[in-house]
C-alpha cells in the first residue's frame, strides 16, 4: 500500500458514509510492514514480521458522532462498517461540538522516510540484535538482557474528510531496546532499560551503540545498593525521570480536555507564573528527521513548533478540533489530535523540548550537601491534583563527597508544587528516542522515606 | 480464495493448512470485536466500535522460532505467513540455537470451549449500555454539590479464537469481558481530589456486578472524592498494614506474578533458585489459575491458552514455600515439568508470551474485624491505583484511601499513599489471613509489551511494609 492506495482507500470509505446516511466523515487509514527480532533471556530468540492495513471513520449525522476501525478491506465488510458508525450516530446523544475541520496547508517533514530501511529484511534485523547482544556483553558481562529488540518498519498513512481535507504521509522507523539487570552473585540491581530510534539506516549503530553504552551504566550503578534516609531536601531528577514523571503530569494539565472538565489545577494560569524562572518547555513535532515527526495531526492540522512553558510561565493549552469548537472564543486547533487511526482524536503532545540550564550536571549537588539523584520513578501521580508518592529507582544519595545507590527510597508531594521549587537545570541534554530532548532538574523540599 | 465467516470455518481451514506443514507450526485465528463508550461531565464524548482479526503463525525449526501474522484471512495469505515465520525460525536459528530441537509432547486441547455471558451482552442494546454510562456518571455528579466532575465508561470485548497445531491441538473458543469504570472529582477551597472505582469480569453483566451494583459503585466514587477532600497526608514509614483484597491482588500480581514468570526467572529474578524454599509465612498460599475460582466472572480467564494448553491452576506458592513457576511450553521443557498454560497473546499480530491470569492469595480463617481489633498501630489499605514491580521483588502501588487503625479501631481517613516493600519479605511477615474472597482488579491490563486482560484478589492480609508519606 501506498499513499495514494490509502488515500483511495478514505474516498472509498467516505463514500460508503455518505450512502449509509452520514451528513460529514473523515476516514484515516494507516499501512505498515515490520520487520522485528525479539531477545529473551540474552539471545535471540523470535525473529517477526507482519504487514497490516488499518482504518478509521469517523461519521456525523446531525450532531451526534461514529466511529469504526477495523481492518477487513473487503467492500461489504467496509460497507458494513460504515452502516455500523452511522448506526451508531443516530443512537448517540447529539453534542454540538462535534465537527470535522476545514483544510489547512500542511507541508511536509522532511527525512522521515529512508527508502534504506524499506530494504532491511530479518537477516539484517537479526544481525543487529545479535550485535547489539555483544555489545552489552563485551561493556560488561555482569548485565543480564531480559528481553529486547530490534526492528525497522515502513509505513504510510491518509486521511480525507468530506470537509475537503486530504492529506498523507510515509515514513520508516528502526528502533532497538533493550531491557535487563545487573547480577553479582547474590546481589540483583534494579530493572533497567534504554532505547534507539531512528528515521533513517545511517548512523542508525552508532546510535545503538550509544544505548549500549547508557544501558549497562544504569544497570551496574544499581549494584550494591544499600538503605536510604529519611529527610525532606532536594532532589534531582535524570533526563528519564523529567521525561517520565515530570512532563507527562504538566502536559496533561495543558490538554484542554483537562482544562474543560475541571481537571486541571493549570485552568486559569493562561499567562500566569507555573513554574521557576529558568523553565522554558516548548513542543516540535516537526523537527527534520525526528523519530516522531510529522506533518499533520490525527484531524489533518498541520503541526508546529510552539513555546508551552516560557519562563515559568504558561503559554497556551493544547486543543484538538473539538475541543477548540468546546472553548469558543475564537480558540482553533493547535494540531494536537493524538491518537492513530484506530481511535478517535484525543489531545496529546508532540515531541517536547526543555531548555538547557546553566549548571553542569555533576554540578546540580553541591559537596556537602544531601540529596537523592533520581534515575527513574516508579510511581504514582494524581493528574487532577499532581499529588505523587512514588519509588525512586537507581536512586543514588549524593553528598558528603559520596554518591551511593540506594533501594527502598520513596519520593512524596505534588508535581506542580516541585515545578515552583526548581533550582537548578542541567547544561547536558539527553535525546528520549525521539520523544523529548531533555537536561536533569533539581527540585528543592521534597519528601524523602528510607526503608 | 476462502472467505472466513467464523471460528469454525477458521478451525477447519487452520487444520488443513497444519495438516500440509512439516515441523512444528502453531497457527491461532484470532478474532476481537470491542465497544465503548465514554460520558463525562454529561456528554457522551466516545462511543466507537473496533473490529479487528487475523491469523498468527509461529514455527519452530532447527532451534529457532519464527512468527509472522497477516491480516488478511485466506488460505493463500496464510501459507504465505507460515513461509515467512519459517525464514524467521531459520534466521533466528542462525544466531541462537535453542537447546532442544522438538517441543516435548504435552496435553493439547481439543474442542470448542465457549465462555458464558455471550448471548447476554450480545443481546443488550447499544442503547442500554449509553444508558448505563450516562446514568451512573449523572448519579457521581448528582451525590454532592461538591463533585465537580464525572466520568463513567462502559467497554466490552469479545474474542474468537481457534488454534492449531501440527502436534494436536485443535481448540476453539468464543468470550466476552465487560468493564465499567466511575470516577468522580470534588473540589473544595481550591483544592482537588478523587474517587475511583472500577469494576471487569469475563461473562456477562452478572458477573461484571456480582460484588457490587453499578449504582453501588458511583456513589463508592463520590464518597471517597468528597471524604478525601479533608483527609490528611500519612506519615511515611515501615508499618503494620491490613491490605484489602484489591492491594493483595496487585501484591500478587505485580510483586510475586511477575518474579514467577518463567523467563524473568531464566533472566535471574529473585525467585530463581528458590523452588522449595519458603518465601512466605506458612499462612501464605499463592495460585495463578486460567479457571475463575472461589466464584466466575474473573477477568483473566481463559479456557485454552494460546499454544493449546488447557489454562487450569498453578499453585505457585502453597503454605509458603515456592513450588511452580508459571510456563509456557518452551519454558516447560526447558525445566522439565508440564506446561502451566500460562502463554498468551493479546492480538493476532501478537506471539504468545508467559503471562498471567487470575492470580490470588487464598483465603484463610479470620475475619476482618478480629485483625483490625488486634491491631494496636497500622493503616488498611484499599483502592487500587496502579503497581509496578522489579525483579529484585521490590514493588510501589498507589492506594487510594489509607484508613489510619489506633487501639484495635478503623479511625480517619487519609490521602493516597505508596506502598512499597521486598515482596518476598513482606510475604514473610504476613501473620492473619481473612476468610473473605474477592477478585479485584478484572479491569485492569498487565503490560509486557503487549497488554493482557488478567484479574487477581484475595482475601484481606495483616503485614509489614513501607508507606510513603511526609517526612
């Protein structure tokens, strides 16, 4: 499948809407073939593949919605499909707010597609598994692969809407994890994981090589891992633990379904301070060849790149079609409808970026200070009141001039709070798999309970 | 081309394309159609359909497996994905032989095994289910002037499956799981809080309310939103708990579950090496079963497992010493015992892994208020939020309400908390076992790359672990 065969594919789709009864639609549809070797237990174990064409319609009959996905493409079945979603719209409660967005220009990202990747098929995969197994081993045999993977996939997806919109898009994808423990003897270090991501085949084992190489530092630092203390001080958080719990509990309170239902403490801070100074956030899901960049979002509205967070303070919310319609006063699509073509749109972020700071990052604890490094948070945060009470894990005590892992150090308090607290940002950044380019952040007056 | 209308047409189709094969090959038709629906604050934002099926092929040859899937459902494309999971099995075997080069024989099942509560949910109306959503989200909101938002979703999933192999399997089987979650935010002063309270079962609607009514649930979730609003933050430290049959589900599930699994143990959990050893006090036994027991309507059942193998119950623990992993029939022969029926895949395009099911502690003999009145300093524990485990058995669980106990007596109400313990060692501490018996998590998914449905509880347990709170 192609481009053009899905576009086909949602005038097909549209068409069998408007014959079933449906007064607007937008069908999506997506095509993908993969190629993925799996790792168990430190060897090779399932070498994958798999090719599938997916779509949505979405329908509006008077003013209440439908939706199907599936992934049958014979016509009677899609016929049936499109009779369901109308079937559907006529018993649904009619909202106002649903509607379908009117074109606008997209233009395309570039290096997102690397005809390279279309060309690897199981042998290459498997070779760079097994590779990237040896790597590990030679940096340090003592680092157990649980489980892992590597695999390159195409895909090309459309969407076309009875309100004119038609847009479409292909790409290719390598991804390698891998996931494990370091064990001495008797002592077994925390879980960890690390990952690459890439748009294109060059430069693609470097940048595993790079994972390697973060990977088996997390595991062995976990090592000998001892009892923590109690106090309440500062805390830093790794690049992992921002992109993992910081941003996602802040972002979400800038979803403007968030804000609609009166579940965000962030509703009326339009504008206002949320956060110290020295935080600048903003959001690219364009950037030239980023792992998750692309031209238009979930409705077709095109993506930009956009401050969320300047200065500590709040830029804008993050609205789909709907919730824009919702909001009223003029407010329009940022192109944040998330979501693949097998669900409705939601709201979601792009890729983030958070600004470097000033401070090196062994420089973020001062010598004879106390502080707990966090590498990763393994917990749970409230998203309407940003209450959180979590595990930290590859957790180190740093200070009086040690830098010691600790286990069983639990981290409690409220993430909006903690964003108000920041001190000090790091000057290195780290790449999260095309996610989030992120530096580590030290956060003041945090609670802190050892074992 | 032959067009698949159903399972038994998939059945018989599988069967004979088996039939042609040589080696091992496993080819599993998989069907899932699943509804929801969505309300919040009043409005029905999502109401959608998903229909998705394909077939799913592993071969296993020369030492290496290969899995390929296709989506489209005919004979041609079949063969031509069992062709392509045979080029992986090759190039798999390539790099990594495993060590033994047949599967051993096993017990394979063999007929159709349909679940109850199909031709209930079938039958009920799209209507009725908007109804349902629409009608208890209204109740949450309509409980106290202080709720400020609601939201209620109803989902269903049904699921066809037909699997065979080249070494006799040949099973069918057809379920349904329902869910419904209610949740309920209250604001006073500024200030927010929640109430959350879900409920998943596999069989029909009596089973999805079979410990408490829909309307029962909505107003749980208003009350704990509004009494929230005034509690407190606990005191953090290692403490005497009493945890409800949710909390034992998710300590079951997350932190002993997973260290059972049998290819984390290969990849050296904590409980590799300890078969026959006690983990736990001799009130502890633990089981992981594919069957619903104590009462149906589990969330995690399943008849058949994804390789063949009839899903009966693995005691993993019994009177606190370990004695089973969990197993798929790769893992089985690798240790030579019999495979536990543990191996699952999520969707056709997914190959099976060593998953759980219906995971719990079994009961005991006391009741809850004989270990609250023996218990002079402590919390009970209940409300599941979420759970996350590491191999070393480490574990934190958000809990949404924490009942402060003094002198024997339940006394207020306080803030969310984490638990967080070893879980082996907090096994070990456990001295009282209530006779009561729910499952509790029938709405949640375990992730291990891909989700599975599975359910876990128990009975309330007394034991030692830490509480995260404020220093």
């Amino acid at each position: 499948m192609n481009e053009q065969n899905l576009l086909d594919l949602c005038h097909r789709l549209l068409e069998l809407a408007r014959k079933a009864g449906a007064d607007k639609a937008e069908a999506a549809a997506a095509w993908g073939r993969n190629s993925e070797t799996h790792i168990e237990n430190g060897a090779v174990h399932t070498v994958q593949s798999g090719e599938e064409t997916l779509y949505g319609l979405r329908v509006i009959v008077g003013s209440s919605q439908g939706f199907v996905t599936a992934n049958d493409l014979e016509p009677s079945l899609m016929a049936e499909r499109a009779a369901e979603a109308v079937a559907q719209a006529r018993v649904n409660p009619a909202d106002p707010f649903f509607d379908l967005p009117e074109p606008a220009a997209i233009t395309r990202v570039d290096g997102i597609y690397d005809a390279a990747v279309e060309k690897l098929g199981s042998t290459e995969v498997t070779t760079m598994a097994a590779d990237m197994l040896a790597r590990i081993r030679e940096l340090d045999p003592r680092v157990r692969v649980d489980s892992g993977s590597v695999s390159s996939s195409v895909s090309a997806r459309a969407l076309a809407s009875t309100t004119g919109i038609s847009a479409s898009e292909s790409d290719s994808t390598l991804d390698a994890s891998t996931f494990g423990m370091a064990v001495d003897g008797d002592d077994v270090a925390s879980f960890d994981y690390d990952s690459a991501t890439s748009r294109r085949w060059l430069g693609f084992n470097a940048e595993i090589t790079q994972a390697c190489r973060r990977f088996v530092e997390k595991c062995v630092a976990g090592l000998g891992a001892g009892k923590g203390e109690s106090f309440r001080g500062p805390i830093v958080l790794s690049p992992d633990a921002v992109t993992e719990f910081l941003l996602p509990t802040l972002i979400g309170a800038m979803c403007a379904d968030s804000v609609r239902k009166g579940r965000s403490p962030l509703a009326s801070k339009i504008s206002q301070s949320v956060a110290a100074k020295m935080l600048t956030i903003w959001e690219d899901g364009r950037l030239p060849g980023g792992a998750n960049s692309s031209a238009f979002d979930r409705e077709g509205m095109p993506i930009v790149r956009r401050p969320l967070v300047s200065a500590g303070v709040l830029e804008g919310f993050l609205f789909n079609h709907y919730e824009a319609v919702a909001a009223g006063h003029g407010a329009r699509s940022t192109g944040n409808a998330a979501g693949g073509v097998g669900s409705l749109p939601m709201v979601g972020h792009h890729r983030l970026e958070v600004d470097a700071g000033q401070t090196a990052m062994a420089d973020l604890v001062a010598s004879g200070e106390r502080a707990i490094w966090v590498g990763r948070y393994s917990g749970s945060t409230n998203p309407v009141t940003g209450d959180f009470s979590g595990v930290v894990k590859n957790g180190f005590l740093v200070g009086s001039g040690e830098r010691r892992p600790v286990r069983e150090v639990l981290i409690a308090g409220n993430v909006f709070e903690l964003l108000t607290k920041i001190s000090a940002i790091s000057r290195e950044r780290q790449e999260m798999s095309g996610s989030a380019l992120v530096p580590a952040i030290r956060a003041e007056d945090v609670s802190i309970t050892a074992g | 081309m032959v067009r698949i209308p159903g399972m038994n047409d998939a059945l018989e189709l599988l069967s004979e394309i088996a039939a042609a094969q040589s080696g091992f090959v496993e080819l599993r038709y998989h069907a899932k159609t699943s509804r929801s629906v969505g309300v919040d604050k009043g409005k029905v934002e999502r109401s959608q359909a998903r229909h998705r099926k394909g077939v799913g092929v592993r071969v296993f040859e020369n030492g290496g497996w290969g899995f390929a899937s296709t989506g489209s459902i005919d004979g041609d494309a079949i063969r031509r994905a069992v062709d392509a999971a045979r080029a992986g099995a090759i190039a798999s075997a390539v790099r990594s032989k495993h060590d033994f080069m047949n599967l051993p024989a096993c017990q394979l099942a063999r007929g159709v095994f349909d679940q109850p509560g199909l031709a209930d949910i079938t039958a009920r109306t799209l209507e009725e289910k908007i109804g349902l959503a629409t009608g208890l989200e209204a109740r949450v909101r309509g409980a106290s002037s202080a709720i400020r938002s609601a939201s209620c979703s109803y989902n269903e999933i049904f699921e066809e499956k037909a699997i065979v192999t080249t070494d006799g399997a040949r099973a069918a089987f057809r379920l349904v799981r329902p869910e419904l979650r209610v949740s309920a935010v209250a604001e006073k002063d500024g200030q927010l809080s929640t109430g959350n309270e879900a409920v998943g079962a596999t069989g029909g609607w009596d089973c999805l309310f079979h410990s408490a009514t829909g309307e029962a649930l909505a107003e749980r979730a208003a009350k704990v939103a509004q009494d929230l609003l005034s509690a407190r933050h606990a005191d953090g430290g290692r403490t005497t708990v009493i945890l409800a049959p949710s909390i034992v589900g998710l300590l079951v599930h997350e932190a002993i579950g997973h260290t059972v699994e049998a290819d984390f143990v290969q990849a050296g959990s904590v409980a590799a090496g300890k078969i026959g050893q006690r983990v736990a006090s001799d009130l502890v036994t633990l089981c992981d079963s594919g069957v619903s027991e104590h009462y149906i309507g589990a969330g995690g059942t399943i008849p058949v497992d994804d390789e063949g193998v009839i899903a009966g119950r693995t005691t993993i623990i019994e009177n606190g010493i370990l004695v089973s992993y969990l197993h798929n029939r790769e893992s089985a022969a690798r240790y030579g015992v019999e495979p536990t029926g543990n191996a699952r895949a999520w969707e056709y395009s997914d190959q099976p892994l060593i998953r759980m099911r219906n995971t719990y502690l079994a009961p005991g003999t006391q009741s809850l208020e004989e270990m609250i009145a023996t218990t002079k300093d402590g919390y009970l524990l209940d409300g599941p939020r979420n759970g996350q485990a590491d191999a070393t058995g480490e574990f934190m669980f958000g809990v949404q309400e924490a009942w402060r106990i003094r002198d024997g007596k339940k006394t207020e109400l306080l803030r969310g908390v984490t638990l967080s313990g070893i879980a082996f060692d907090v096994l070990a501490s456990v001295d009282a076992v209530s006779s009561d018996f729910r499952w509790d998590l029938g709405a949640g998914y375990c992730g291990k790359g891909q989700p599975a449905k599975v359910d876990a509880g128990g009975p309330y347990i007394r034991c030692r672990a830490l509480l995260g709170g404020e220093q």
